[in-house]
C-alpha cells in the first residue's frame, strides 16, 4: 500500500453510483484525479460525472478484477459494501480506504453499539433481539416504548419498528424480517447532532463543525450549523470519533450521530464510514468540503482545512420536493444541488438545498 | 427556441473541452442535467467530467448531426469555435447559447474594437494593417511603442509581436503570420480589470465583481478581489456591458477587459463571450460561480445571486508550476483546482488556487 500521496491524474476508483459518489467524482475532479465508478447501475447519477464507469455487480470478480487494473486507489459511498468485494480489490493490489474493519462495525448495529461503548461513550440501551421470545423479554425489560431495528443493512428508517409496551412482538419481530435484530430503548433527547470527521494516511485527524439535524418520516429533514450544541459536548464528541479513527487506523470521512440532551449529555447513535448527507453544506459553507476532505484521505493527501465561514441550513428534498426546482432556481442566493436521478419516487432523496444565513467570525 | 427552463435531467451539451468545459461540466452536473462534451481530442479534461463525450472535428457534419440529437441546448467554452459548427447545430433545431453573433465581433479584434466604440467606450488607438505597407504608416503615425496583433485566432499573448520605433515592418508583419492584423498603440495604464457579466434568456444582466488582474509573460497569473476600481469606473464598465449584451440579445456569460488610470479612465481591451480564467475565484467566493452562472442563462434559468462573500486572489499553475501540487495541497484554506491535463508543457495553464483572505460584508 503506497504511503505517498496519489499524483493528480491517477484514478480513484469509487464503489457505488447514487449522490455521494456523485459529489465525491466531482470533488476528485476538481483536484486533478480521474474518477471511475462502480455498481450494478447502466448511467447512474456518479457515472455523469466520472470519466469512466463499469456496471456490475458488486461480487463479480471478473469486473472487479478489471476494475482494479484500472484505479489506483479505492473508496465507497455507502456502508453495505460487501467485504467481499473489499476483499477482491485489496487482493488484487488495490488499497481500499477506509478498509474492511469499519464494515464489520458499520454493516451490525449490535457491534456498532459495542463499539461505542468501547470508545467510552453513552448509548441508548439495547437488547439483542435473535427470535420473538428475545423480543418479548426486551420488550417487558425496556418497560416502555422501544424500536425494534435489524442488526443488518438498515438505512433512513427502513428495516425498523416502534414499539411500546403492549403490542405482540411476534408479529412485530415478522415486520422487521425475522431477522437478528436489536431493540433500543427510546432516549430522550433534546436535539440531535452529527460530527463529520476526517482521518488521514498519516494519523491527523479533523473535524467539521457540527450541525444540529431535525428528520421527518425517519429521512433527514434539515442541518443547521452551528448547532448550538454546548462546548463540552464537541469535546466529547471529538474525543468518542478520535478514539475510533485511531483504534481503526481509518482512512477518510467517517460520520457519527449523536443524540444531545441537557439532561442526559451526549449519547451516541450511529455512524457511517462515508461522507453523509448532514455534511453536504460544508461545499458551500466551509473551505474544504466533506468530499474532497475525503477524497484527500483516501489521495494520501494532507486533509484541508475544515474551518466554517458561514452560518446556515441545508435542506433535503426529497421525492417530488424536487419538482420545485422553477421556484427554487429563482430563490436569491439559495445553492440548488440536484442528483441527476430520474424518477422521483416518494422518500427518494433528490436533491438539497443550502441557504447561508450569516457569516462566521 | 424553446423560452421556457430547462428541467434538470436534459442534456447541455459543450463545445470544447479544456479546463473551461470541465467546469462548466461540473456546475452543470450540480445541478441535475447532463453534459455531453464535443471536440477533437479523445480523452479531454472536459470529458472526465461528463456523462458522455464526441470526439470529432468541429465541422464534421455527421458528428455534429450526432450530438444535436443527444442535447438540448448547446453552448461552447472558447471564441474561435467555428460559426459553421454554430450553423449546422442551430439547422438540426439545438439552441445554441450564446449564438453566433457575439463570434463575429470576437473572432475579429478589429471588429470587437469597432463594436466597443459602438457601446460608448474608449479603446486603444488602432490602425488596420493589411501588408507591411500599412504597418509602417501605422507605426509612424503611433509614433511610440505599439503591439502588432492579428486580427483573428489569438490569445494568451500569441499572434502579437511588440514593435518600437525603429523596428523593422516588413519582418514585423512577417512575425506575425503576414495576416490582416491590427496596431495597437500602448496605454498608460495603473492596472487591468475584468467585468464577468451575465445576460439571462429573459434579458435581465448580472455582474460579477471586478478582480484586479496581473499578467506574467503575456498569460493571466493572478485575479485580486475586490480589485479598487472607482465606483465610477465600475459604473461605465456595467454601463458597457449592459449595452453589448442588449445590443446582441446575449445569453450566457460574457467577459470584459478593461484597462484603468487615474489620468484616462477606463479602457475596454478585449471581450470573451464565455466564462473567464479572471473569474474562477467566484467558485469559493460568490454565492454563484460564473460557472453555474453561465450554465443558468444557457439553460433559461433566472440568473444566480453574484454576490462576492469574501476578499481574497487566485493564482494560476501555469506548466511546471502545477508539480508544486504536494506544497500546495498542505497549505491550510488554499483552494486548489487542477485541471486534469497530462503534460505540464511551458505556458500551458494546469490548475490555479484561490485564497480567501478576509470576508466581505
């Protein structure tokens, strides 16, 4: 694995097509690298900006043996990358950053807690969840409402189930799948926030400042920045996601959701071995975006600056939301971002907004 | 011509495919629509960041029959595009934004002074030159030192010869190519400025603020912002602006050189109908980029807020000095865009960065 940052003009080969590999080639771009992307999609939304793209799926060696002639160096755009591709790749000599550790933690909610819990910060409390007896017991232990989420390939509220005491778990375990899950109890909390980090080949780590995000039907609604989150709480949350870059020698962007409550502090949730969609207002708010600071990392190039210059709010826009676009194009200095995706299915995410508010000191 | 914006997810297509092209590639993408590039070379900067490319000559009829059924709309990064190509993408019925008019007058350097005395501003004195005959009369009558500059196809310093008193004509003319070209006698100037406008489909124009530009061997080297122009003098250059763009119904971003002294005033230099190398600051320092700017108008959306929220310079990488890469890319908050180019051939622009170095109220 070269430990020299990549040349301008090597590939950077990216798994995954949809919106943050979209915005991840167009960052690479910018700095000189070629890009090509990779997934089962013929023309989707990264390939319009890449120079190359192959269309397979995500376990053919074949492809991916081709691909890997083809790029220098690796990355992802979502966490339910099979390992084993990761694997094909790095066999075939191609560095993938951030490595395969961060998926067997990011791909099981169940690890992933333990994982937090390792780092020394607070979770909500879970049960692990293998049949519907185990989900009765919980059920009578949580003694209040509680979500029932699969350990496994769970993304913007899909594969989860609200609970509260009284309803039948068996029926509640069949809606989840019937599949190894946990239950976690509900935590109050006043706001919810996320820390953006960034670790480099050589060990630096750096932070975006931390936005304060509100949902609606389970999908990210809005980031506001600054979040208004207290002093303390960045330096815990600092800490938790230094803890864990350096225990898994990552490489790139890593995202972390934190629930915050006076009351009870900072209580971690979950996190994501990617750019995320809380962090897209650091292209327009910031001197380096989320993309190229990971698209640095996974270079081997020092990471830029994070620091914020603006106040603001992204917005999602989700589904038909985009069919705004007349009157959103026309909003004075509204940054308009749209995925290039064609059908605008209910809870699709097409596009987001980014509306700076006020200067930062 | 279809009046009515272009939803996202159509297809912009651009003709040419350097540096310009790329970046009108990346704002289009940002966006929503498609780009497909269109030029000679088979693997051009532009295309990295296309969903598709054509690699033909600009006058190959049945490549540009081609493209015209692939895009929407199209639109081209440089001056010297053939107007034939214009012609034959307009009869297979694609708007072409901004249309050929605007060739005319900046293909031909006598012409575009002529029209800039037509807008109401001073220029350079010119006399034409057709043969070494005309160009000694011219030089006498300058009396000074003066530039030789063809008439048509020069930029960056090439096809100008500088002449002095004394100097021979007839190798002079020789110098330059032995074609119709202009002398130019020198101005006094305290420093050059350039205005980046932009004219909607509805006709309303924005402005971009004005850099202060400085020049090393005849090529761009750095863009200041803001650049101390008199309000005054920023006035008569949107006065100008505002004339050439009604006057040739524009639609896209057109660039303007002017020459500044407190003793003469404002002088117009030359014109660019396209997004400029002066303007590639607004990327990190305006709410729109000249960029998206161009790609609204094109597209017949409303124009984007210009507004310039930081003071800062852009320094452009020209050959060699784009290997500087590795220093570069460690220097906290400098903004780096490498163009993607495979050889750092001498005077050939590479990249630039941008520094911001204080906010703007």
């Amino acid at each position: 694995m070269p430990s020299s940052p990549l040349a301008p003009g090597a590939t950077i080969g990216i798994l995954g097509t949809g919106q943050l590999g979209r915005m991840l080639a167009m960052a690479a771009a910018r700095l000189g690298f070629r890009v090509e992307t990779f997934g089962p999609e013929q023309d989707p939304p990264a390939a319009h900006a890449a120079a190359a793209h192959m269309s397979a799926d995500y376990e053919d060696e074949g492809a991916l043996g081709a691909f890997a002639q083809n790029v220098d160096v690796a990355t992802y755009e979502f966490e339910n990358i099979p390992t084993k591709t990761v694997s094909i790749l790095k066999a075939a000599g191609v560095p993938v950053r951030p490595d395969e550790r961060v998926l067997a933690v990011c791909q099981d909610r169940l690890e992933e807690k333990r994982y937090f819990e390792k780092a020394g910060v607070p979770t909500a409390p879970i049960w692990p969840v293998e049949n519907a007896e185990d989900l009765a017991a919980a059920m009578r232990e949580a003694a209040g409402p509680a979500i029932l989420k699969t350990r496994r390939f769970g993304y913007d509220g899909k594969g989860q189930v609200r609970l509260k005491p009284g309803d039948d778990p068996k029926a509640a375990f069949e809606a989840c799948g019937g599949v190894p899950s946990i239950l976690e109890g509900f935590v109050d909390f006043d706001f919810e926030v996320s820390l953006i980090a960034a670790r480099g080949l050589g060990g630096y780590a750096a932070f975006f400042d931390i936005p304060r995000n509100t949902h609606r039907d389970g999908i990210l609604h809005q980031s506001h920045f600054p979040s208004g989150l207290p002093k303390e709480a960045v330096d815990i949350a600092h800490r938790t996601a230094k803890a864990i870059l350096d225990d898994l020698s990552y490489v790139g962007v890593l995202t972390i959701e934190f629930f915050w409550s006076k009351a009870s502090g900072l209580i971690a949730n979950e996190m994501a071995p990617r750019v995320h969609n809380s962090g897209h207002w650091t292209v327009e708010a910031c001197d380096t975006s989320q993309f190229e600071q990971h698209i640095r990392a996974v270079a081997g190039w020092p990471l830029g600056r994070p620091r914020r210059h603006s106040d603001g709010v992204m917005t999602n826009l989700i589904g038909a939301e985009a069919g705004d676009w007349p009157a959103l194009s026309a909003e004075p200095g509204l940054a308009l971002t749209l995925y290039g995706k064609g059908e605008a299915r209910p809870g699709r995410k097409m596009g987001h907004t980014v509306v700076l508010t006020a200067q930062s000191p």
